[in-house]
C-alpha cells in the first residue's frame, strides 16, 4: 500500500488518507454500482477494520472511515474477495442513471470510456493534480450539473443528431462553453485541455488556462449548428472554424508566449474534501422513484451522507430480500436501488433506520461533518445539533439556503460559503454568516446551546416573512449584524 495522501488528495483504497478519526478510505466501483452482497460485506469490513461509520460523498463516492495503516490494508484485501473493481486515475464521472434512464439523450459510458482510455494512452494520469475530473453527461432524470469538474460534456438532442456541448472549469451553470460537437471531437478536445493542464504542474486546472488557450480548444472542430443548438453554443451567432482531426501545436498547448492565465474562479472550493462537489441540490434530487426502462430504481439517502455501518448492512439485507440486483451511488450523497419487487417495502424499512427517504426532509439543507465525539479535530457534536436544527427548525431549511454545521474551522463538509455556518471552536459555537468555517464568527453559544439559537433565527423568521418570501431572501433583510444578533439572544 502506498503512502498516506495528503489532505486535498483523493484518499483511494491505495492511500487512505489520515483524518481527525483515523484514516479514510474512498471507494468508486469499475462498474458503476456493487450488488446487495457486496455493500453488506463492505459494511461488515467496515466494522471490523473501522470505526463502523460509512458515508456517501456529495460526488456519490462511498468512504469508510476510522481505519489505522494495518486495518487500512486488511480492507484492501477484502474489497479485492468481494470482487469489487475500483476505479483509479483521473476520475471521469458518469450520472447514477447512465445507460439505463429512457430519457438520457445518449449512453455516456462509451464516451467516458474512451476519455478514460485517452488518458492512459496520452500518460497523463501521473501528470494531473488528484482534483482534476471529468463530467460526461448524457442529461436524464439524473443530471450531473451540481457537480463541479474541470470539463463537462453534456449530450444534447437535436434535430441534426446528439451532439456534446463541451464547458470547462464549474458546474452546470458556471462552466465556459467551448463548443458543441460530434463523440469524437468532444473526446480529442477534452484530452487537449487537460495536456494543456498537465504542462501548467499538478496543482492547475482548466480555470488557469490561458483565453489563448480556450480559443484554440473552441476553435478545434466545428460547433453544431447554431440554429438548433441555441442555448449551449458560445459563439452567439458565429459557426466556429472547421479544423476536425488537426493536432494541436505545440505553441497551443505550452506558454511561450507568456500569455496571462485566467484568475481562479470566485468562491472556488478549497480541495478539502472531494473536489468541486458542491452542496446544491441537482435538478432533480435523487431521493425517491425513477421510471426506468423494464423496472424502477429507488434513491434513498444518507443524513449528512453518513450512517452506522450496520444500518447500511440492515437495509442492504432488506434490500437482497426484495429482489435488488444492484445498488448504484448517486451524487446528492445516495444510493440507487435497482431491481425492487416491493420498492415502497425498502423505503418503509429506510424510514425506520434513519435514512432519508423524501426530497423534502429538512436534513438534505444541512452539510455536517462528524463533530464530536467521532473526530479528534472536532469541537461541538455537529451530528446532534443538526438533528436538533432539522426537527426544531425547519422553516428555515428551504431550497434557498444550505446551513453549514462543522466540528472545526477546517470545514471538512462544505468548504464552500453558505448562508449560514455554525463552526465549533474554543469559544463554542461560533456563527458565520454569508462565510465559510474558516470565516471570523459574528457570534457564538455553548456548543451544546447552538440549535436553540438557531431557533431564535427561525421564528423571527417566521414572523417576518413576506408571502412567497425565501429564507435566504428574508435572512437578507435581517443583515448579517441582525441574524447574529438573534443567534445571541437568551444566552
């Protein structure tokens, strides 16, 4: 087994990386999603060799958490019994529903697959930084657009066939467009952009590339037509140039010209936890029944993307016993249950352990890290106060807002901003508003009083809301002096 990772590093089976309890490993399947049995014998080498904590990540990666070096290995071992296949290299991510959903606009598996095999031919795996990834979206029920990456293709039905718009460097709503072009070319222009990545070191990404460099990406093959691809084309009106299959120059991919890189995106996530996963809900959440082709999928999550690992063994069991094939994991911290006989059967027995079984249940708002007593880094019990929150105060969990509950300032959970953040510390409980855990708090309580100052925040916001109103539109009438301010009261 190789040496630890680094925090900001992916922690994959080969090198876990070392966390406040212990060490952690991520898991990505080869095939996508694992059978019943082997998520149960996941769960119990998770109690053997762990701390007997699992988590789905908000990228639909499955970790296991509280090994030391000799269990670490132990696991290893295990997966590789189970037969479980893990992906390695750059990590190119296809959505939970991929080949499998009527109303994808194409499979994108074929395409990811010959990225991925681009790749490893071009040697670029060892040349990449461990956040570097890849979107290829074939649109659905399940889009990939809450998921940051630094380059999406997206399929794209029209008139004239499926074509791939192609973006780099953000999400499904702030990535720059490239262009929109046929598999073949949106593959040769996403291995062009990350040989340009790769000469910049392993800490860049397509956000450092030169607009030069965008250019001759933009301008490698033809766009689709404008006129039935008028919302994804970049060029507003103009066909771009047509040099299908040309190389690109040397000088197009290097910097010798000394051209000026792009600033790093706004707001731009620090690396802390997984890479670009961003805490927005996707268009769709992935909680409750989808109609598939023969049959139906179920997405139950993980509250705060964590459970005991014997509830996971419990409802893999429940789930064996109903007739599942397979259990896909699903960005949005969730798991995709396919082959149900009784699919309301499962929900019901989800409900009972605690998972999460309605797109609506005030826990999806809430991004909490393990907290005390499960970290050795944390200060306040992120999990309790967060059940706290969800049940006490749940008028103030809409869609608006995301509340941010961290056991130190490292905010591990979500590192980045959201409306607001509780960040335990030695003075407490410390509010942010508007911030990130690293962010000086505006107040603070005893860590074990937080969720009663979040209350206070509640019912004034409650009391003041305008028909229609957000919570974050009225917390923004409160100003950030206000919501502190109520955050302190009857301390």
């Amino acid at each position: 087994m190789n040496a630890f990772s680094r925090r900001g590093a992916c922690p994959a089976l080969s090198a876990p990386m070392q966390t406040g309890d212990g060490l952690l490993v991520r898991l990505n399947p080869v095939a996508g999603g694992i059978s019943p049995k082997s998520l149960i014998g996941l769960g119990e080498s998770a109690l053997r060799h762990g701390n007997g904590i699992m988590e789905v990540t908000a990228r639909g990666s499955l970790q296991i958490r509280g090994l030391t070096a000799e269990s670490a290995r132990l696991l290893a071992d295990e997966v590789d019994a189970l037969g479980i296949e893990v992906r390695t290299g750059v990590p190119v991510e296809t959505g939970p529903l991929a080949g499998i959903d009527p109303e994808e606009n194409a499979d994108p598996r074929p395409v990811a697959e010959r990225i991925r095999a681009a790749i490893e031919e071009a040697g670029l795996t060892p040349r990449l930084g461990p956040k570097v990834s890849v979107v290829v979206d074939g649109g659905g029920q399940l889009t990939m657009d809450a998921l940051t990456a630094d380059l999406r293709l997206k399929a794209v039905r029209a008139a004239a066939g499926i074509w791939w718009s192609v973006s780099i460097a953000g999400d499904g709503r702030s990535a720059k467009p490239l262009a929109a072009v046929d598999e073949n070319a949106a593959r040769d222009i996403a291995v062009a952009a990350l040989r340009m990545v790769a000469e910049k070191g392993r800490e860049a990404h397509t956000r450092d590339l030169s607009e030069r460099q965008r250019d001759s990406l933009a301008g490698w093959h033809s766009f689709a037509p404008l006129s039935v691809l008028p919302d994804i084309s970049p060029s507003r009106g103009e066909i771009g140039s047509s040099r299908a299959g040309s190389p690109l120059s040397a000088l197009e991919i290097g910097e010798s010209r000394g051209d000026k890189a792009i600033s790093p995106l706004e707001g731009e996530m620090s690396g802390r936890t997984e890479g670009g996963a961003v805490e927005q809900q996707p268009t769709r959440s992935p909680i409750g029944t989808f109609t598939l082709t023969h049959t139906h999928a179920l997405g139950i999550a993980l509250p705060y993307g964590s459970m005991p690992a014997q509830n996971l063994i419990d409802l893999a069991t429940q789930a064996l016993h109903l007739g599942a094939t397979e259990i896909r994991l699903a960005p949005g911290r969730a798991l995709l249950f396919l082959g149900l006989s009784a699919p309301s059967s499962l929900q019901s027995s989800a409900t009972a352990l605690g998972f999460v079984t309605d797109p609506a249940d005030p826990r999806t708002r809430i991004a909490a890290c393990p907290g005390t007593p499960a970290c050795a880094s944390g200060r306040i019990a992120t999990r309790a106060v967060a059940e706290t929150i969800a049940k006490e105060s749940a008028d103030l969990l809409d869609a608006s807002l995301t509340l941010h509950i961290s056991g130190c300032a490292k905010g591990c959970a979500h590192p980045g901003t959201t409306a607001l953040t509780l960040v335990g510390d030695e003075n407490g409980a410390g509010l942010v508003v508007d911030g990130t855990a690293k962010t000086l708090p505006a107040a603070y309580r005893p860590g074990y009083d937080a969720a009663r100052g979040v209350a206070s925040i509640a019912v004034a916001l409650q009391n003041a809301r305008h028909p229609g109103e957000t919570a974050a539109a009225c917390l923004a009438r409160f100003g950030a002096a206000g919501i502190a301010e109520l955050y302190r009261r009857n301390q």
